[in-house]
C-alpha cells in the first residue's frame, strides 16, 4: 500500500512540473542563465546569420544540416506539399471570417488530418512525411485565414517563391521585397524550437497515446492559442497600441510599476538572461520599421525596454522573443491577430521533431495527481439530501 | 550554473512521468492496488448502482450530489444545450463520412469552439457552462458522426428522452428499451473520470496556457484517439471477432501466450488488482448480450478472462475497462469504430471538471527535457559540407 498512499493526501510537487524531466532530447538547449539558445547543437545567433527556415526546419527533423541535394529536395517536397485538400478550404470558409485565427487554424489542421487516408499509419516515415507535409500547409492555411478574415479568396501558392516569401504572398497578396522575406526568415527561425514549451509538450503528450501526427499538432496549436503562451506576442502590440507614442512611454512604464501591471513581452520561466532571440529581432526591427515606415513601433519598444531593465534588469526581466516580433509583424502590415498563427507557421518544425523524436522510443505521459478529496462519501437517495 | 546543469547529459527520470505528481485534485481516485476507483469520495459501485450519468456529471463539476431541484436544472441545461450549430452538422458533412470517427469528433469539437463568440471569456463560469454545453453536445455530435457514416442524415435530438437514451437515439435512430438505456448510462458513468489518465493530462496541458475549454477538449479527443488509450476498446472487439467463436478462445489465448501476442484489454498502467469497472461491466455484458441475442459475444470474452487470469492473475494481470464495454456495445448493434466516440460522450464530464480545477489556480505546464544532443556545433557553409 505505501507506494499507493503517496497520492492521497498533500504532498510536495513542483507546480507546472517545472523543472521537472519529462524525456532526454537531442533536439535544443535553452540555457537560461547564460541566455544561449541552441537548435541540434548549432547557436541561434549562427542560424538567424547564414540558414533559412527550410534548412532550419531540415536541421530540426533531421539532426544534422542538409547537403546542397539534400536541402533541394526537401525545399521541393515543401513546394509540392504546399496545396491543400478543398474539404480544408470549405471547413476554413465556415469558421475564418469570425472565429479567432488559432481556432481557425486548430480546426484547418484538424480536417486535414480527417482528410488524410494516411493518418493512422504509425511509421516513423510517416510521422516525418506528414511533418514536412504541415510544415508546407501550415502556412497555407494560416494564408487562407488571412484572406478570409479580410473577406478575400485565399491566395494560391507560387512555386516559384521560397517558402517564406510564399507565405507572406499567401497573407498580403503581394511578392515581398528580398529583404522583408528575409527579415520574416529569421523570425520563423527564431520560432521554430525552444525546449520543453507548453505547446510541443502538449503535442508530445497527445502523440504518446499513439494518436497520430495531425492529433499531435492540433493540440499544440490548440496550446500555443493561450494568453500564457503564443498569445503573448499579441499582448505586446496590443500594451503598445494603448501607450500610443514613444513620448508617453516613460509615464506608461513608471504608472505600470508603481501599480504592478503586468509588462508585457518582459520575463520569462527560463530565460534570466536576455533572451538571444530578442537581441536578434531587436536589431532587425530597428531596421525593418525603418523600411516600412513604421519606426514609430521601434521607438516606443526600445524606449520602454530601456526603462524596464533599469528597474528590473538586477532581477533577471528581459524583453523575451515575443517582444519585438510584433512591432516588424506590424510594419509587414499583417493584423495583430494573426501574429500567434505566424508563431504557429514556425513552431511547426519544432513540434514535429520533438514528436518523431519522442514516438521514436514512445511512453504514453501518464503523472499522477495527489488526491486531496474525501475517501469514503457515502451516497444519499435523493430523498434524503 | 549548477541549477541549468542537470538539463544537459543524461539523468534519471521517470519515463512517460510515470509516478510523477502532476498537481493535487479532489476529483477522483484510483487505488490500483486495492481495485478502487472513487469520484469526489463515492465509491463507483456506489454510483453504478445508484446514480445516474447526468447527476454524476454534475458530481464531478461541482464536487457534490445534487438537490433535486439542482439536478432538474442541470438536466435542463443539458437538454437545452443538445443542439449544434449548423456550422458543425456541414464541416461533419464534409469529414465525417470517410474519416476515423475520433479525427470527426476532433474537428466538431473545433468548429464548435471556433463558432462560439464567448470561448475566450477566462472566468470559470464561462468554462463551466462551455463544460456542461460540450457534455450535452459531444453526444449530439457522436450521433451525427455515426448517422453520416452510414449515409444518414442527423437525428435531432429529442427533448422528452435522458441524456443517455437520447444518445442511443441520436446514434440509432430509434429509442432505446429502459433497460438498454440503463446499460449504457451505467458504462458512460463508469468512464466519466479515471485520475490522470493521458487524455485527462492532455486536456489539462493545453488550459494551462489559458487557451480556452474548446481547445482543451479538442486535445483530449486528440488524445484519446490514440490506439494506447480509448482506441483499446476497439481492439478488444477486433481480437474477438478474430478469435471468432467461444470454443476458439483456449487455443488462440495458448498461443498468443505462447508468442508473447499482446492480449487486449487486459492490464493496466495502475490497477494490479481487478479493475471494479471490468467487474461492473462484465455482470452488465453477460445479461445485456443476452437480451440482444448476442451472448455469444459475452462468452467468448468470459472464457478467455478465465484462461488469462489463471495464466496471468498472479502478476495483476486482470481485465480492464475495454474489456467488456466493447461486447456491450456490439450487442447494441454499434459499429465498433463508433467505441471510442462513446469512451469521450462519457468522458468529457471528467475533462471539464479537471480543467475547471486546475485553471482555478492555474500554472502553466513546462517541464524540461534534458538535453543529450551536440553543445557546439560550427555551422558549415553549405559549399564546404
């Protein structure tokens, strides 16, 4: 019985399971102290300078970077993949106009794994083939909800773009310039992976019931969707839009601090240190908004993360990545709302490495609860409660 | 440093966070060693016996039996909430008859989320009665996934009928015997809530970013799906019907002891004991194959309990849950795909009150992997790889 008796009662646990080893992985290190962020052993700051989300993508799935064949080949199993089933378009068609994009995008992945006579085939080989298959589709999808909230048709791939330039094509309907494609390339980088987060553990812990591979990534969107989580990034466009102008930030912040507001875009359960992939958008904003005409969103951001790490840096709050993705999202002219779906569109590669990873050497996640009720109600007829 | 260490090598750690405590709950639970599984303190015979799945759904939401005056509002409510918007009846339309009937579920569950304008709204009000409206509709939504795949139209739902005779209705197109109804409430009673289990976790995992109830519930399914949770009911009815007849059951059970063949429906991660759910289940089977003329069905599976628990007993190797449920359902004439879908009708009323808890004082779910991988790979130039 003693080894039963440990679930009954109170007991010490770490709330969150944080800091808790749920499986060993090969696939990133977060080093929270020391503020590096690596991807299959390589740096970020060596990707964000010379990879592409594709070869990024190729690294994560496949553990090592890709020869000049290699990277050919994936990079054209994505252009082919890139359509998706008309059933997916309908279902999209009922729910995008209104709905919030990640319930949109949660649903599009949904059907399309209903739609796929494949999805149950347990194959590591078809884990990874519907990997780059969503990968591909995941930014189609997110384009066509881009199109249907503005009340326009979805925008059919170009397979003459990269990846990235034809998703940006998908959502605005136009070719971006060289640099503002690779300017959105580093941001789906810096996306694509980071540790143990709870939208790759949620789709972990669904594919360990040897669901399937679209079952997997609809929870991690299904995750990814919450205000603790990809949502933040809106948060911080949102704290930005209500502050206005970089003359109004200083009283912003002081008035923020002296009544506790939570500051959005700063502090994170990992990082203490200045989050890499801060650093990385931080200098490509600058840049970008300048591009665009949008300065203005730089101005007040690093206005306000100079005031906040003069008050808190000592404790470790940094500006985290959702920080400064919103203010280049806004100066590419896409809607607050569709930014967690651009998060989406990255963390992709992630979730499916971690996925195969894990189902690899599979254990169904099955902790435990302390229960902490009665033991022996004993049951009233109606008539006597 | 030290503290960020222990996530880089290797490490001991419980695979699948097996006896891991996740966080402490009033809910219900399971002693494995005794046989026992109790909701909110009440002995499930007690409940199998006495109760009802309407008033245990309400047990397990709101931590008490019911007035009568409460469980005749509760009852309303869920009569009133039974209809879907006609937005899930056509993206059903467009999935349901070809694909798994879980993938179906999925994406109803989805589109429901994605159509209802209150899903964001964090106060628990609201994610209880999105919790009480998805009990009442998940029933609906099962029973319109099971009318598509025969080439059927819906059945509306009838309001004079209880919430488990109007799912068999809705499921079959015509009202259940009082005694049919009877089994099957007593089986979605039995299945409503079973601690930490994978699904019950997955829901948890993705509210813990504040996401949203749908998006919850829409992972659970997701995980439930999986051939290593509620999929088992399903493969207990396929090893029947391949073993075929009763006087069949010795010599496949011989071999399949002989060559190690994994025996369905049989052992479980917690119980070492007899599962008090396989024993309610298996009084219910005897009697109700019976009286559907298909006690063939409950034979068969008898014989072979016998033959596994003499071979196997001493080792706590019992029948489980997915036993005998699936011979049940047979004997209703449902097709055996459709088990799983009933496994989650009963389910959700678990699902809801765990997630209710646990975003009522919630944290986030971020565990850590430790990582094994490379520390300091040097990105190679693609022309020198």
């Amino acid at each position: 019985m003693a080894e039963q008796k440990q679930f009954v009662g109170q007991a010490e646990f770490a709330k969150g399971l944080e800091g808790v080893i749920a499986c060993e992985s090969t696939m990133g290190y977060v080093d929270g102290k020391e503020g590096k962020l690596i991807y299959r052993g390589y740096d970020i700051f060596e990707l964000a300078e010379h990879s592409t989300f594709e070869e990024t993508s190729y690294l994560l799935l496949f553990g090592k970077l890709p020869s000049q064949s290699e990277l050919d080949d994936f990079k054209q199993k994505l252009v082919q993949q890139r359509a998706v089933p008309k059933e997916v378009i309908n279902a999209l068609k009922i729910v995008a106009k209104t709905a919030h994009p990640m319930a949109s995008l949660r649903t599009g992945v949904s059907v399309l794994g209903a739609m796929d006579k494949n999805a149950e085939d347990e194959s590591i080989e078809n884990y990874t083939s519907i990997g780059i298959s969503l990968i591909a589709k995941m930014a189609t999808i997110a384009g066509a909800i881009t199109r249907f909230r503005k009340g326009k048709k979805p925008v059919d791939p170009d397979p003459k773009l990269d990846h990235t330039a034809n998703f940006l094509y998908m959502m605005n309907g136009q070719k971006p310039d060289d640099y503002t494609a690779r300017v959105m390339d580093v941001s789906l980088i810096l996306h694509a992976d980071h540790g143990m987060n709870a939208s790759t553990f949620s789709s972990m812990v669904v594919a360990s019931s040897m669901s399937d591979m679209y079952s997997a990534i609809t929870a991690g969107i299904a995750s990814l969707k919450g205000s603790l989580h990809g949502g933040a990034n809106e948060q911080v466009m949102h704290m930005l839009d209500e502050i206005g102008s970089v003359d109004k930030v200083d009283a912003w912040v002081d008035d923020a601090i002296a009544t506790k507001k939570k500051l959005m875009g700063f502090g994170h359960r990992v990082y203490k240190a200045y989050d890499p992939r801060a650093t990385i958008l931080g200098e490509y904003s600058q840049k970008i908004t300048e591009a665009h005409g949008r300065k203005d969103l730089y101005d007040m951001a690093k206005r306000m993360e100079d005031k906040v790490i003069a008050a808190y840096g000592e404790r470790g709050i940094f500006p985290n990545v959702d920080f400064y993705s919103g203010t280049i999202y806004s100066a590419f002219g896409i809607e607050t709302a569709l930014f967690t779906p651009i998060f989406a569109v990255s963390r992709i590669s992630g979730w499916a490495g971690r996925v195969i990873e894990y189902v690899t050497e599979n254990r169904l996640f099955r902790p435990r609860a302390v229960y902490t009720g009665e033991m022996e109600a004993k049951y009233v007829p109606m008539a006597q409660r």
